[in-house]
C-alpha cells in the first residue's frame, strides 16, 4: 500500500503538497480518477479518489475514513539526547516511529556532547517513517531544553497517578535500578515516558531530579548500550508489553 500525506484535509478533500503531489502524479503516474490512500499525520488515513493530477498541488475527494488506522493502545513520549553524530539520533527518530512512538523529545543533558539540535530534518524522517511503516499518525517532534526542564515540567512523584515514567541509566548508586519488562510489568498506566541519556550517561543530580519528580530508574538488560540503541530497545520493550 502506498500512502500520501495530507496536510490539508478536511473529512471531504484532501491535499498534498508539493513534494507528495510529484511523488504521487510523475513518479507513481496516479491520474484523475484513481484510487489512493491518504493520511492525515493526526491519525486517520483516508480512502480517496483522485480529482486534480496537478504534479505540485494534487486533490483527491475523501470516499472512506480510517480513525486510528495503524495506532497502538498507548501515548509513548522517548526524551532523547541527540548523539554527537546527528545520523545515529535520526536513526532512532526512524526506527522508533516505526515501532510506534508518539512523541519525541531531544534533551540536553549536563554530559551532552551536543548541545545544540534542530529538529527539521527529524520531522522529515518521521513522516517518511510513519507512511512506510502504514500509520497515519506523525510522532511530534518537539523542540530540545534541557534534561533538567524536562523533568521539571513532570508532576512531581505523589501526584503521578495514571502515568508512567522511567529513566534508563548506567551508573550504580543507592537506587535500585530494576528491568525495563519489570516496569512495565508492574504497571497497567498506558501514558508512558521514558528518559535515556547521553553517552556520557545522565549526571547524578539530574538521576536524582528524575527520581523526585516520579520516575523510576531501569535498566535495558546487560548490554552497554549506544544511547540511539537504548532509545529503540526501550520503544521497543513497550511496543511488545503494550502492543
């Protein structure tokens, strides 16, 4: 099946822009009159009829609606500090969309060897990803701040009810790291965040942060992960407990 984007749809019409309107009409050769699917980025994925071929603005008119097409029973947030080679962190962008990620925060982290991440590129991988792995929905791609923001922005432990948070790190301390499936396992919250940090691990005031504000600390098996690697692996233990 092939998809096409929609950034302008209605429920009746749908409209692509310039580079999908190309990819439908020259290089796929749709003309008036066929048939195509279309997502909205918001979740449904549309059944249409072409009505304009236009190579750079193509129409198509809405025969079928799809909400929740290809969704999973979850809200998955990865905060994620972006690797000192951006291809590693666009890696992940890709790979966990396509496991099933809803939003994806990049965070800067007191040992972040990057310190500085923009986010365009990211959106364009997650779009992608998301129509070849036949969702309708875009994961967000928010704009970075600081590990310690982040955390700030959660509600502090006694108030976390419905949700679930979880911080991957390295270093040994006083806290009792458990498995990430042990986590998981406990829990039947669907609402889920899980914080992975730099290579050079999260500093121990921003664990400490992390675990005052309600998240509990895990760990990804034995295996030293890369941080791009650590990010998947935890998408991914959700995708299989959730999924």
């Amino acid at each position: 099946m092939e998809l096409f984007y929609a950034y302008d749809s209605d429920g009746r019409h749908c409209r692509l822009d310039s580079d999908e309107s190309g990819h439908c009409v020259r290089v796929l050769r749709h003309r008036v009159g066929d048939e195509i699917h279309v997502i909205d980025g918001c979740g449904t994925m549309f059944r249409c009829r072409l009505t304009d071929d236009n190579p750079k603005s193509a129409e198509a008119g809405v025969l079928e609606a799809f909400p929740g097409w290809g969704g999973h029973p979850y809200r998955l947030t990865v905060a994620c500090c972006p690797t000192k080679n951006n291809d590693r962190f666009e890696w992940f962008v890709e790979k966990a969309t396509e496991v099933g990620v809803d939003r994806i925060v990049p965070v800067i982290g007191e040992r972040s060897e990057r310190k500085v991440y923009k986010t365009d590129r990211a959106y364009r991988i997650a779009l992608s990803a998301t129509k070849q792995s036949l969702k309708a929905r875009i994961p967000e791609i928010a704009e970075p701040l600081s590990v310690k923001d982040f955390i700030c922005r959660s509600e502090p432990a006694e108030q976390v009810k419905e949700s679930l948070k979880l911080i991957a790190y390295c270093f040994e301390g006083d806290t009792r790291r458990i498995s990430i499936q042990e986590a998981l396992a406990a829990s039947t919250a669907t609402d889920i965040t899980i914080l992975i940090g730099p290579e050079g691990d999260f500093s121990p005031e921003e664990a400490r942060l992390a675990i005052e504000h309600g998240y509990i600390p895990v760990h990804l098996g034995a295996s030293r992960l890369r941080t791009e690697t650590a990010a998947v692996v935890a998408a991914t233990a959700v995708y299989l407990a959730r999924g």
